[in-house]
C-alpha cells in the first residue's frame, strides 16, 4: 500500500520539488547526540519544585509542567522496555528527565556549559544521562518522537563510545519509529532511481551538505540498521553492543558480532534495495494489484455517479413535461366552458340586406297581420288587383 501512496505522491508532486522534505535535522528539534559539559557534581536548578520518580527515571518539574511530567512518568518505562527490546541491552543508572514550560524554562533547566542550541526543543547529555524537554513539545505530534530521539542517545552514549554517526541516527530513527515515514521512502526511491546510495564508510563521522543528500543519509541509515535488526535480532544488536563497548573499532566489533564485515552487509543489503525502493515493487505483484483496484473503485464511482445525475435530469425532464402537457389540457377544457357560456354577438341591420331581411319577414308573417284600411272595405278596383281574397266582415 505504501508504493502506491508513493507513487501518486509522485505524480502530484513536480520534480522540482524533490528536495522540500521536512529533514529530521537540528530543525525538527533535536540536539543530533546533544552537548556533554564537563561532568562536575550539579545542584538541581532553583527552577524545580519537585520530582515523580519512577524505577529507572527521576522526572524534575517545574511549576508550569508539573502536569506534563507526571503524564510522561505513565508511559516512560515501556519506552525505555521497547529500547531494550531493539538493543538487546539496557543502559545502567537512573536517566534524569526536566521538563519546562516555554523557551525561558527550557534553557535555565540546562546545565552548565551546556546550553541547548536556539533551535532546539529537546536536548540529550548523553554522559550525564540526563534529557532536556520543552514541556510545550510533548502535546505536539512530535512530541514522544523528539523524547525518543534524545532518550536514543542517551542509551547508546552510556552503552558504549565510538559511535559511527550512520549508526547513530539510524538506530535513533528506528527508536522513534521514524524509519515508516513516506518521506524516507520517497528519499531512497529517489536515492535508488538516481543511483546516489551513499558507502556508509562516507558516513562515519560526516554528514553531506546537500539537503536532499542529508535526507537521503538519513533515510539509508534507518533503513539499514533495520535490516540488521531484523536479520540479526536482539541478540546480534546485544553482541554489537558489547564489543563496541570494549573500545575497539566499530568495524571489528562489528565483525566479531555479526560474523560478517560492514561492506559485506552492506553488498547484500543495497541488493535488496532496488528490490524494495524502485520501480519495480509499484509495477508488480500486489502493488500492481492495489493500484488496479483503486484505479477500478474510482472508475466504478464516477461511472456510477454520471449514471445517477442522468437519471436524476431525465426524472426531472418528464416531470416538467407531464406538468406542461396537463397545464394545456386544464387551458383547453376552460376554454370550451367559456365558449358554450358566452352568447353569439347580434347581427347587425343595414342596407340591402336589411330590406332583403325586412321582405322575407313580411312573407312569413300571417294574414291577421295585414293592415285594414281606414275608409272602410275597399273598391272592387282593388279587389281585383289584389292577390288575396278579402276577410269576411263582422255585423
């Protein structure tokens, strides 16, 4: 799953951008093996109001973090006991851990000689054992990652002497658990395909300048102490630990530990990595299969929702049609109710038609309604022109 979160990281992200990863160096907060001031007997800083002890910790508090101190001496051992697990061994004494609230705290908890740097928020004294911590981190998201960090250098400083920085940083970062973040992947990736893997014999005690070259040291030291871990277990990391431990050179004890040289580990580990860190895991197997199905999922989404929104306009379309269609039906029904209610207009009388209308009137009307003239019956001069016989006379 992560190759294929790696690859669409790569497809939304432009080249030229390669190098803007959040490096795990003096910016994120640590101290990178903090600062060791001469060991001479230390009164407790007149800032602490008191301590909460637990088996192998003393956490001195201020005021202001007393809350954050007691929170932290909850969980302190099974981070010490996790520690343990990775490097077989456990380092002696009581670790000491202060805690302040705000930068001003934060620098007078410091001991003499021995002043955090201005960009630190955590520093280790790895041969006092002893931790300094900016309460203010600890609620952050990288809070226990910067705690892990120092707690780290603390062990490996009271473990042994002559430390390569590779080992260092890498096994602090798998401490942490910041080995699994997508941007060492994305930096090996681009170590790998650009063929900048770095010989760890480079990184004894330097460091590159480069920043996206310091990100991929980082990113190879973490991913190679992880594979020795896994290949050799706590008890070749217990071995390692010892004979480092007896102040010979980190590359014979590393031999007489892991019955092997670093470069001969080293060959088979980089082997691995074109296996685990290039192309080839995003374009087989399971990684193929994942994209596939995501690829698939989405396709099936979209085709699904353009489905639904057209289904949605044609109900939408019929809906408007059916209203249109019985609006004009409603329309044409009160149209003929108001054609049977209104009478016809009058016809008007005018003209030749009038005196055609008046001769066909008289036509049709009765004999009754013919006039009687005024001086009496009428001469035989007219009876003879007229058409119609006379009516009888009453007596």
């Amino acid at each position: 799953m992560r190759h294929l979160l790696l690859l669409l990281m790569l497809l939304l992200t432009p080249a030229a951008r390669a190098q803007e990863f959040i490096l795990p160096t003096p910016e994120a907060g640590h101290a990178n093996g903090g600062v060791e001031p001469a060991m001479v007997p230390l009164p407790r800083p007149a800032l602490v109001v008191g301590e909460v002890t637990t088996p192998r910790f003393r956490l001195l508090y201020t005021a202001k973090s007393e809350g954050s101190a007691r929170q932290l001496a909850g969980n302190i051992e099974a981070i010490r006991d996790h520690f343990v697990s990775v490097l077989g061994r456990d380092w002696p004494g009581v670790t000491e851990i202060r805690v302040g609230v705000g930068r001003e705290e934060f620098e007078a908890l410091a001991l003499p000689g021995g002043a955090p740097p201005g960009w630190a928020v955590a520093l280790a004294y790895p041969s006092h054992r002893i931790v300094l911590l900016n309460a203010l981190t600890l609620a952050g998201p990288e809070g226990m990652v910067t705690l892990r960090h120092e707690l780290a250098h603390v062990a490996l400083g009271q473990l042994a002497r002559g430390w390569p920085r590779w080992f260092q940083e890498g096994l602090a970062q798998n401490l942490t658990g910041e080995n699994w973040s997508m941007t060492h992947y994305t930096a090996l990736f681009r170590a790998v395909t650009q063929e900048r893997v770095f010989r760890f014999e480079h990184l004894h005690d330097a460091w590159p300048d480069l920043p996206s070259d310091v990100e991929i040291a980082y990113a190879q030291s973490a991913a190679f102490v992880a594979w020795l871990s896994a290949k050799h277990g706590p008890e070749g990391m217990g071995r390692l630990v010892d004979e480092v431990a007896t102040g010979q050179p980190f590359e014979q004890a590393f031999g007489k530990a892991f019955k092997s040289s670093l470069w001969v580990e080293e060959l088979a580990w980089r082997e691995g990595v074109a296996a685990r860190y290039g192309w080839l895991p995003l374009t087989t197997s399971s990684s193929l299969l994942w994209l596939g199905m995501t690829g698939l999922v989405v396709a099936a989404y979209v085709r699904r929702r353009k489905q639904k929104e057209e289904h949605l306009a044609q109900m939408e379309a019929q809906d408007v049609a059916e209203e249109a269609e019985l609006r004009e039906a409603l329309e044409a029904e009160l149209a003929q109710q108001r054609a049977r209610l209104t009478p016809p207009p009058p016809q008007p009388v005018d003209g030749g038609e009038s005196a055609d209308a008046a001769k066909t009137m008289d036509a049709a009307a009765p004999e009754w309604n013919e006039p009687i003239a005024a001086n009496g019956p009428e001469s035989e001069d007219d009876e003879e022109d007229s058409p119609r016989p006379h009516k009888p006379t009453l007596h």
